[in-house]
C-alpha cells in the first residue's frame, strides 16, 4: 500500500490559490444565501420551470451525444495528422470557444436560417427549418460545446503510446477495429472529460440559443433563458432557477467522483 508524501506548499501558492478558490466560491455562497428556500420546492415545482428543466436536460444530453459521433474522429485526426494545414483546422475548431456566443448564434442564423445559404436549401428540399425549435437549441448547444470534447480528445490520443495501435496492426487488425479495440478503451478518460464539459456547457449556453433558436416557451426556453425571463420580473424566482442549475451541474460532478479528470 503505498503512502502518501508529505507535501509542504509554498507560502505564495497557498496564499494565491486560497485567492482563486474564494474567486469561485464566493459567488455560490451568495446565491446560496440569497435563495428564498422557503419557496424552493414551489418554484421548482413550476410547470415553466420543469418544463425548462427537461428542455435543458434533453439540449445538454443530445448535444454531448453528437459530440461524441463528430469530435472523436475531429480530435483523432488533429492529434495523429501531419498535415501542414492542422493549425488552422484546430483554430477553426476553437473558434466556438473565443467567440461571443451571440455571434455565434449569429452566424449560425445567417448559415442555417430559413434565408441562409445552407437553410434555404434544407428548408426548399426537405421542408427543414431550424431556427426557433428544438432541434435549433441543439444545434447552437452543440456548436459552443463540440470544441471542449474535440480538446479533451485530442489531449488523451496525443497522450498514449502508439505503439499499442501499430503492434495491433501489425498483428493484422484493421485500423477501424484498432481503433474501437485499442485507441477508445486507452482515452476512457478523455471521453469522459469531453461528455462532462461539453454537456455542461451546452446545459448552461444561453447566447447563441437565443439568438438562433430564440425563446420559445416548451420548445427552446431552456434553463439560462428561463433564468433569464425570470430575472426582469422576478428575481427571488430568478435566485431559485440559477440554484438549480448550480445544484444539477455540481451532481454530475459530484456523481463522477473525479473520474473526469483522471482520478481513480
């Protein structure tokens, strides 16, 4: 069994990473202080409010599920391509995540709208139109997540040992079979961390949502926007919605014990 080392921590980082954590935690405890409990279970209790919560747990948990078909191969191919263009392609794939997210929702509209360049033809050929649904909330969901899947991956591929795929190959197996038997079961990790972070973040999007899906009681009035709503007219219910949230992200967390990050 082994022991832990004693590890004395310098005065300076104690002192400044004692700063970070109140940076982060002091918000939380005035929310928490603020929140009417009282009037909790009412107001959670709400048909808008459930409403919103299913809303949003059903966004989070397609969005992260898409992720998944369309950032494994994304993050393989910048981890292992040679490619003199990778550069650009990895700024373009984490342009999602510097961007304002209104003007990604902006972009999106102008992309994918009834009148876009794309969405037009979705609309003229199959009758599809995106914007102000649903299936939009997902789309902008997945369009300011997909980067923070895409990130973890490419971090855990670039961090094995390819020597356990290229003596798999050279035993016969196919690059497709090596890469689900041998690449997927040694970046468990990775995809863990990716589904976490890329499903809280499309749970807590609310800029490009609104913009490209708008705010659509039952059909893309997600969480941030009930939040939002509740905020110009209600704020002790506004203080409830945002505890919410706060208490369904930390649950997740709290649920995967650390597994995301690597912990055992």
């Amino acid at each position: 069994m082994k022991t832990r080392k004693l590890v004395i921590v310098p005065p300076p980082i104690a002192i400044f990473s004692t700063f970070a954590m109140l940076l982060i935690l002091l918000p939380f405890i005035g929310l928490a202080q603020r929140t009417p409990w009282n009037s909790f279970l009412s107001i959670l209790g709400e048909t808008s409010v459930r409403s919103a919560i299913s809303l949003s747990l059903l966004v989070a948990t397609v969005s992260a599920f898409i992720c998944l078909l369309l950032g494994l191969p994304l993050g393989w191919i910048l981890a292992r391509s040679r490619s003199s263009l990778i550069r650009l392609l990895r700024a373009i794939v984490l342009l999602p995540m510097v961007l304002p997210p209104v003007a990604g929702g902006t972009a999106l509209l102008f992309a994918l709208g009834r009148r876009g360049f794309v969405g037009q033809k979705l609309d003229h050929w199959f009758g599809l139109s995106l914007p102000f649904t649903t299936a939009g909330a997902i789309v902008a969901a997945t369009f300011v997540s997909l980067p923070f899947f895409v990130l973890a991956i490419e971090a855990s591929i670039k961090d094995i040992d390819s020597d356990y795929e290229e003596s798999a190959m050279s035993l016969g197996s196919s690059p497709t079979r090596t890469f689900f038997s041998i690449t997927i079961p040694l970046i468990r990790t990775g995809l863990i961390t990716g589904l976490t972070l890329s499903w809280a973040r499309a749970l807590g999007e609310f800029g490009a949502t609104i913009t490209f899906a708008g705010d659509n009681p039952g059909r893309t009035r997600t969480l941030p926007l009930e939040l939002f709503v509740a905020l110009e007219s209600d704020p002790n219910r506004a203080v409830v919605i945002g505890m919410i949230m706060v208490t369904i992200s930390l649950g997740v967390l709290i649920t995967l014990r650390g597994r995301w990050i690597g912990q055992k």
